[in-house]
C-alpha cells in the first residue's frame, strides 16, 4: 500500500496568510493616508509658489506692474510665445483641483490698468491678488493662502474669505 504525499497548502494555512497580511494592512492604511495628506499639501504650497512667481512675471513683463485677475490670464501665453506665465495644469481654469487641493484666485479689476500683452483689455488686470488652497476632502486641516506681499500663510480653516489682495490676513500664520 502506497501513502500519498500531501503537497500545496492547507485551507487553514491559506486563511491565516491572508489574516496576517490583514492586520499589516489595517496597520499601515493610517500612515500611507498621512503620507498622502501631506504630499498633497506639498503640491498645494508648490502650486502656490508657482502663482506667486507667475504674478511677478507677469506684472514685469506683461501686465505694465499690474497683475493677473485670474488663472486663466495666466496661463493664456504673451505673443510671440508658447509659453504661458503659469503651467497648463494651473491655468486651465478660474478654480482648479490638483492633489487633492481647490486651488483659486481672483483679484480686483482695477480702471488705471493700461491694456496687457496677452489680452487683458484696459482696466482688467489688478493691483494686487489673492490665491488660496483649500483640501478637497472635508477631514484635511492644512488650509494655505497668499496673496501680492509673495508671503504663504498657513491655517486650520479656510483662509479665502479673509486673505486680503495685499498685506497680512486677519487669520493665519506665515509659513517658513
């Protein structure tokens, strides 16, 4: 009589693999979802940045030291180029979403503004602006900000409402 040899792996052994690889998942979905938080509010504070530099080209070199009065003015190029002040992903629309962030600006049309290289019709453009970064998901708590001064604030509430087009908000703190 001949013993058979029992090769593979029992059901019990498959169930407890798949409980082990349960409880390391369920143990590193809180910290892959921080990681994710805080990548997003990197790229907010980077799309910010990217206004922000956007603004003072624009304002040299286009505006007659006016700025922008949305993104998509910004992301509209100079002629004689194909490049616009402000990457597409940016200036693609007035409010756009990218990682996870609302990102938006607007500024105040001003009368004395002379007509711009790209467009801007005499009196649109601004003598300052406001942009902010708000997350799109409702349980983020990094709100970001800045405006003509080319300062970045930081906040745990939305800081849209009450950033000013130039100098300190009434809430919020400067990020270093």
């Amino acid at each position: 009589m001949s013993i058979r040899k029992a090769d593979g792996f029992a059901l019990i052994d498959v169930l407890f693999v798949c409980g082990v690889i349960g409880i390391l998942v369920s143990i590193a979905m809180p910290s892959l979802f921080t990681a994710k938080q805080q990548a997003g509010a990197a790229s907010a504070i980077g799309s910010l940045r990217a206004v922000n530099s956007a603004q003072l080209t624009y304002a040299l070199t286009c505006g007659a030291g006016f700025y922008a009065n949305d993104l998509t003015r910004l992301g509209t190029p100079p002629p004689a180029s194909t490049e616009p002040f402000i990457g597409r992903g940016l200036g693609s629309a007035s409010t756009v979403t990218k990682a996870g962030y609302i990102i938006q600006m607007s500024a105040s049309p001003y009368v004395g503004s002379p007509a711009s290289c790209n467009g801007a019709a005499a009196g649109d453009d601004s003598q300052g602006f406001k942009a902010a970064a708000d997350p799109a998901l409702p349980n983020a708590s990094r709100f970001f900000a800045t405006n003509a001064n080319n300062t970045l604030w930081e906040d745990s509430v939305t800081m849209w409402p009450v950033i000013p087009e130039m100098g300190d908000p009434a809430a919020g703190h400067v990020l270093q």
